[in-house]
C-alpha cells in the first residue's frame, strides 16, 4: 500500500513537463480590460483570475477542455479549447441581478480564492459521483477537514439528527444558509450520550444532496456579517439551478461487519433514488426541482466483548428519509426577478436503547422472559421556503425577502413497557416532542462602485425575525408511573409530561453595514458591523476588520479579526423533562429544568445570556504555477460563557439538597452560561493539476490540526467549589474533543476519456475521552487512524454512468473499549470514522 501511495504521489508531481497552457486577455467590448476576471475550465474547481491587464494563464486537463470567463456586471462566455493554446475573451455587459455571491464576501467582483477569509468551495455533484457516502453529513465529514460528524447510537434524539461541527466548536455555533439566506435550526436539544451535548444544532440531513450544485464553508468567524451563530463559520449550500436536463441517480450499498456476534457478513443497507429536472422560464428564468428517498436499515456492532455485554443492540438506526427541493427564478422585467426555493423532508426513524435483560427490575418477564431492547421511533418533519424579490434600481440591487422554516420532532416508543402497569402494560407509546418555527423578513442593498479607489462595494441590511418554540405531552402511560416503587413511563424513553409542555415566542431585529474596498490593485480592506436586539436578552454589537494583500502574483496574505455572539437557542431556555419517581410513597420528580423554572429561580441559576467570541485568523494563498494551490490558514477562537448542560444535583447536595427536597426534586440538571475555551488551529489545503498520459489528474492534501482548551469552568456563587458536578471531567473531555486533534486528508483523482477513478486517504488523530469512572488515569483513548476509500467510474455513454467503490476498504474501527464504560454502551464511543466498517456501494447515473 505505502508503495502505491508513493507511485502516486510521483505520478502527480512528476506530470508537470505534460501539462497543457492556455493563454490570453479578457476585455469588454469598449475594449476596457477586465482586471480580476475569473477564468474557468468548465465543470472543474481549476481556475485562475486576470492580472492588471486583463491577462490569464491556466492549465487544463486536455485540448478538448472548455474554458469560462465571468465578470461582475457582464454575461458569462463559454469557449471550446479545441486545441488551441490562446482563447481571448470578449464579455459583453449583462444584468446584474444574474451575478453570484458567494459566502464570505458581499461582493459580487469577488472570486472564491480572492476573498480575505478562507473559503471551500465543494461541487456536490463532483463529490456525490466520487464516494460512496449518500447525506450531507458524511459527505461534508470526508469532504471538508475542519468539518466533523458522527454518527450517535442510544444517544436519543441524536440518533435521528447527526450533531455536527466546524473547527471542533458545538453544533450550534456555526451558521447554515440556504443560497444566502438563513435556515432554521433543529428542535433537537441533544442530551444524552452525544456530541454537542446541551447543543441544537441544525439538520443538514434534511437537505437533499441531488438538490445541491455546490457547498460553500467559511472558515471564519463571521457574526458581524450574518449574524447569530456564526462563531465557528458558516456553510452557506447553493441549490442547483440547472435547466432542460432530467438527472437521476440510484444508488446502493451495505456495510461489511467485522465485529457481529452472529457472524452475519453484511448489514446497513443503504439505498437512494432521486431525479432533478429543471424547466428554463424566459431568457435568465428557471424552476429546478429536485425528489429524493433514502434508506437506511439497522447495524449492529454489539457484544464485541463476551464478557461485558450491556446492549444486545448497538449500531446505526433505521432511517427513511424522503424530500422534495424546489428553486427557482422567474424574470418579472429586465431589472426585477422573483425567486423562491425551500422543500419538505420527511423521516422516521427507529434506534435501539439500552437492553434490559430479563432479570432487569424494569423488565416484565411475562412480558418479555428473554428482557427486550427497547425501539426509540421518531418522525422528523422539516420544512422551508423562502420567497424574495431582487430589483436593479440604477447600478444597486435591492433585495426584500422572507424564509420560513419549521422542524417538528415526535416520538414514539416501541417494543417496550410501563413496569409499573405489570403484564397488562402496552408495548407501545406515543412520547410527545416539539418543534421550533423560524420567520425571517429581510431587505438587503448592494451597490459595487467601480471608480471609487480600485473597486469599492457597500452592503447593508436589515433582518426582523420570530422564533417560536413548543414542547407536547405525551399519552399518559408512556410518563406515568401506577405503583410506587416501580419504574415510571415508557423504558428507553420516558413521555414528556403535560408540565413539560410548552409554548414560548422571541423576536429578534439585526441591522448590518458591510463595506469593502480595493484601495490598490493588490490591498483590499473590508469591516463590517451589525447590531443585533433580542426580546428575550437584550442588544449586542459585532464588527469585523478584514484584510488581503497580493504580495506578488502568486503570493497573497489574508487576515481577519472579529468579535461574535451566539443568542441562546430557544430549546436551550425552555427544555423541560420530568420523570417522576415514588420515594416512601410520596412523588420525587428528576427533571432538566428550564431557565425559568421554579428549580432554578429557587436555586439562584441565572437568565441566560449570549456567548461571546474573539475571532482571529491569518494566512497565505501561493499559486506559484497554475496547476499548483497552497492556502495556509491559522485561528485563534476565545469564546467566552459557553452554554452547556450541568450534571445533575441530587437532593442529597450538602448545599442545595434541603432546597431540592423542599421542591418535591430528586435530582435537578440546568442550562447556564458556564465555560470559556480557547481553540488554536491550522488549515493547510494543497491542490495539483496535471496531465497523466491522455488524461488529467488532480491531487489534493486537505488537513486541519485542532486544540480545544477549557479556560474557566464558572458556577454559581452558591455552588462554588462544585465544578465537578457542575461541569464533569466525562463533559469536559467531550468539549476537548469535540473533533479530532487532526484530520488529513490525501485523494488522487484521475480522469481519462469516459474513465475515472479516486483513491482517498484519511488519517484521523487521536482522541481521549473519560469514561463512567471518573478517572483521568484511566480514559479511553482511541489511537490514530487510516481510512482507505476508492471508487472506479466508468461514462458508458453521455446519458449513462456507473461507479463502483468502497470506504474504508480495509475495515477499520477506532480502538476497542470495555462497553460497560464507554457513554454509548458499546465498544467504542461514537468516534473518528464510527464502527460500522467498509462499505460497499454502486451507482447508476442517467442524464437525458
């Protein structure tokens, strides 16, 4: 293997003396050269932009390449190569309204590799043909190197909602757009046995990736310019506006099982079947629809260890997950567009809990003599649109919207009982749940002025927004408990109870100013400010300084600095669960208590407030030949009174116990603004191009190396001194290592004639995670590891492809640990590349 692996490596670099230059200049037609122009070979990320005379160089793939060259406030040009070694460009003016922003910059004069702020641009359709994995989530875990998630098994809720995270911060603290404008988080607050623990993050799952033409992430702070929850980045995904071409893709694998107690080989299997179609209205018009289904059945990588069984069941859920995408831009006049995109998604899912053997005190033998593995089920309904109108007045665009978005999550139990109602228990419950709903009104104005220094653009905005937020009760017996001493509700999840419910609304309003200029030809500056105010917990002011210089040609310096914030999650302030206990016959209630609550108003828990961040970041781009990229980014992340989930106080507490008891409580945990982190790191993306024989072959090294450390651990005056109930070693260490310490990325790509194949090498730094013994000489520690993953594709004719592949070919697991002390109940906690093995997959691609 390592031979191979150097074989490539030589291949690629030694390919330089094949390379293919194209030359030429880029002019409007009063002849005014275009400085800054992007050049583009079609269908690739190998591109390049005009120097000061409106010069390029780039090399491509072969002589057959087309080659695009785009400006803002002209009409892009397509050109055949055909051989040829020189293409000149002639662009004619066009209408603004049909130009492209992308994520980091509100310029439309700016290209992703001219931006100050580090930006990855990912072609969905480039990744989804090259590997095997079928959601947003995993795509982006082996796409994107600061980018992590994984999969959660008897984690809740978490099961049905992959957490996620950029630069190892939480969930929620990066902010996800849809073709720039804001989607709504998940209803999911995850809690137990899960990444992100405290978090609601959002569902980036319920977006199909047949809908997507291309991810955009910034990898930088960004509150200043689009508001809450931008501390750690933001992934802004662009739906695909492609005309009079009918695409659809079925797709299918299964995981191989190293690791099954009944030596069956295969499980997991996934299939996926989606189309996308677009119709072209008028000249710049489109509507482009997209459905999509995908199945995902049960793993189950249990009773690694004979000796230590506590779950019979423990692995992936089963999920079906189906949608429909709808965008579209129907011209009004030559200066006014109505837009509109958004889609329903729809999931049910089911994941195993914890086991309860037969001798268990909650398991009813008549029931189940042989104990039983309890079935969380959810259903998942997500949905979105957002209508706008865009209007050219003079040289300005005037942009008026409105998005709604909706996330509704209910649970049932199955397989299961209420102890307390003996042999006559139901086996299965309705839970209750909740839901959040997002509106989000806004006007935006943008306005480029070419005469003013080199360039300067002036953006600004206005957003109004309203957050409601619910939780409903579950059917009576899946919370109650009919027989004191018994266990109460539905085993493998308890019913939320009519108190838990809920019904809570905010309003938030942002205003933003966003000014950047090219005060040469070679230094741009930029700063930005935006002023936010909450109903709920006041105002909070953020800016933004932003710089790039072009030492040379081929050398650039970028740097940023920012202050940000992240408002409380609704789900954050008003989560509540009870469980009520009978201790001596009198009720004792176990509950996560909501901010407002009378626990905690009793126990002098504060309101809570906004996090706060300080963003710095710096780095270099070098192209010192077209065919070779290096983009070196470092940052530093201070975020101080981060939320988090409390352990739970009994009512035993030397402190609080007598308060608790008073209050008819057991045992209490609570929401609350309680630690600082400092997270240092570095990007480093390298990319080649070149010539192999008659093909092209592109390499790429994609690593981020990560250090989360915990500052302060901060409680209350009353609870001083209680930091390791308040924020335990098994919480801290799964803030640390929210993501691993590094992660390497390694893929060869190469294309020739109707041929392709891609190999991939990931290598995923260690991780150390305490365990249920509280015990810092004693944490699981799970050592680097390489992944493995190859796909061969083969364009049969224009209308059909297939592709063969596997991930992880070689079938690596993280280490293994004793599954009584992991948090999951397995042999490994939820880590690196996850425990279900390779994957074997194929696909068949029709295009008409």
């Amino acid at each position: 293997m390592n031979r191979f692996f150097i074989f490539l490596l030589f291949l690629s670099f030694q390919s330089f003396a094949q390379q293919i230059t194209v030359t030429g200049t880029v002019t409007s037609t009063t002849g005014e050269t275009l400085a800054g122009a992007t050049i583009l070979e079609k269908n690739t990320m190998n591109g390049t932009t005009a120097n000061a005379q409106g010069q390029y160089q780039l090399t491509v793939s072969g002589p057959n390449a087309i080659i695009v060259a785009s400006f803002v406030g002209y009409d892009r040009q397509e050109k055949p190569l055909s051989g040829s070694t020189n293409l000149n460009f002639t662009l004619t003016e066009g209408n603004l309204l049909n130009q492209v922003e992308v994520v980091g910059s509100r310029s439309l004069n700016r290209s992703p590799t001219d931006t100050p702020a580090p930006v990855d641009i990912i072609d969905l359709q480039k990744v989804t043909s090259r590997t095997g994995q079928l959601d947003v989530n995993q795509l982006l875990q082996y796409a994107a190197p600061s980018f992590n998630s994984n999969r959660q098994t008897g984690s809740d809720g978490a099961d049905h909602v992959d957490p996620a995270s950029l630069r190892g911060l939480g969930p929620d603290q990066t902010l996800v757009l849809i073709n720039g404008k804001r989607r709504h988080q998940s209803s999911l607050v995850n809690l137990f046995g899960t990444r992100g623990r405290g978090n609601s993050g959002t569902d980036l799952n319920a977006i199909p990736a047949a809908a997507i033409e291309r991810i955009e992430i910034l990898r930088d702070g960004a509150a200043a310019q689009y508001g809450s929850d931008a501390i750690a980045g933001v992934i802004n995904i662009v739906l695909k506006s492609t005309t009079n071409v009918l695409e659809v893709n079925a797709n299918a694998g299964a995981y191989q099982a190293k690791y099954r107690f009944d030596n069956q080989k295969f499980d997991g299997l996934n299939y996926n079947v989606n189309a996308n179609y677009g119709l072209k209205i008028g000249k710049d018009g489109f509507v482009n629809v997209t459905g999509d289904y995908n199945f995902r059945d049960h793993t189950n990588r249990a009773n690694t260890n004979p000796e230590d069984v506590v779950r019979r069941q423990y692995g992936d859920p089963k999920v079906q997950n189906a949608s429909v995408y709808l965008n579209a831009k129907i011209p009004l006049s030559e200066r006014t567009q109505l837009y509109t995109f958004g889609g329903l998604n729809y999931r049910k899912g089911d994941a195993y809990a914890w086991t309860r053997f037969a001798d268990d005190d909650r398991n009813v033998p008549a029931i189940y003599p042989d104990g039983f593995d309890p079935i969380i089920s959810s259903k998942i309904n997500d949905r979105a649109i957002t209508v706008g109108v865009r209007q050219l007045v003079g040289k300005s665009e005037f942009d008026l919207y409105n998005t709604f978005g909706s996330n509704r999550f209910t649970y049932s139990v199955h397989n299961t009982l209420n102890t307390s109602l003996g042999p006559n228990s139901p086996t299965s419950f309705n839970a209750g749940g909740f839901q959040l709903n997002q509106n989000v009104t806004g006007l935006k104005f943008s306005r480029y002025y070419k005469t003013v220094l080199q360039g300067f653009n002036l953006a600004a905005g206005a957003e109004y927004r309203v957050e409601n937020y619910q939780i409903f009760a579950g059917e009576e017996a899946s919370y109650r408990s009919y027989e004191a001493g018994q266990a109460p509700g539905a085993q493998g999840f308890p019913g939320f109870q009519p108190s838990d419910a809920i019904n809570r609304n905010r309003s938030n309003i942002g205003a933003y100013v966003d000014l950047e200029a090219d005060v040469t030809k070679s230094l741009l500056l930029g700063v930005a400010g935006r002023y936010e105010q909450y109903s709920d917990f006041g105002g909070t002011f953020n800016g933004k300084l932003s710089a790039r210089y072009k030492l040379t040609d081929f050398l650039t310096l970028r740097a940023t600095a920012s202050t940000g914030f992240r408002a409380p999650s609704l789900p954050q302030i008003y989560f509540n669960s009870t469980i009520t206990n009978f201790v001596n016959g009198q009720p004792v209630e176990v509950l996560i208590a909501r901010n407002d609550s009378r626990v905690t108003q009793a126990l002098g828990i504060p309101k809570l407030k906004q996090e706060t961040s300080q963003n710095l970041s710096a780095g270099i781009t070098l192209n010192p030949t077209n065919s070779l990229s290096i983009t070196v980014d470092g940052y530093l992340i201070k975020i101080k009174d981060r939320v988090v989930l409390t352990g739970g106080f009994e009512d035993t507490d030397d402190v609080i116990g007598e308060d608790l008891k008073a209050l008819g409580v057991g045992r209490a945990q609570f929401f609350t603004n309680a630690v600082s982190t400092t997270t240092r790191g570095l990007d480093v993306i390298v990319t080649h191009r070149a010539t192999l024989g008659a093909g092209s072959l592109t390499t790429s090294l994609a690593a981020n190396f990560n250090k989360l450390t915990i500052d302060t651990v901060n409680t209350t005056p009353r609870l001083a001194g209680k930091q390791d109930t308040y924020f335990d070693i098994r919480e801290r260490y799964f803030v640390m290592y929210s993501a691993p310490p590094s992660k390497i990325n390694l893929s060869f790509d190469y294309t020739l004639r109707k041929f392709n194949v891609m190999l991939r090498f990931v290598r995923f730094g260690e991780i150390k995670l305490a365990n249920w013994n509280y015990d810092l000489n004693d944490l699981d520690v799970y050592k680097p590891k390489v992944t493995t993953d190859l796909t061969l594709g083969y364009r049969i004719t224009p209308q059909v492809g297939i592709a063969i592949g596997g991930t992880n070919l070689f079938n690596v697991y993280p280490t293994l640990h004793q599954p009584s002390l992991t948090e999951s109940g397995g042999a490994w906690d939820p880590v690196q590349m996850g425990s279900n093995g390779s994957f074997w997959f194929a696909r068949l691609n029709l295009k008409f």
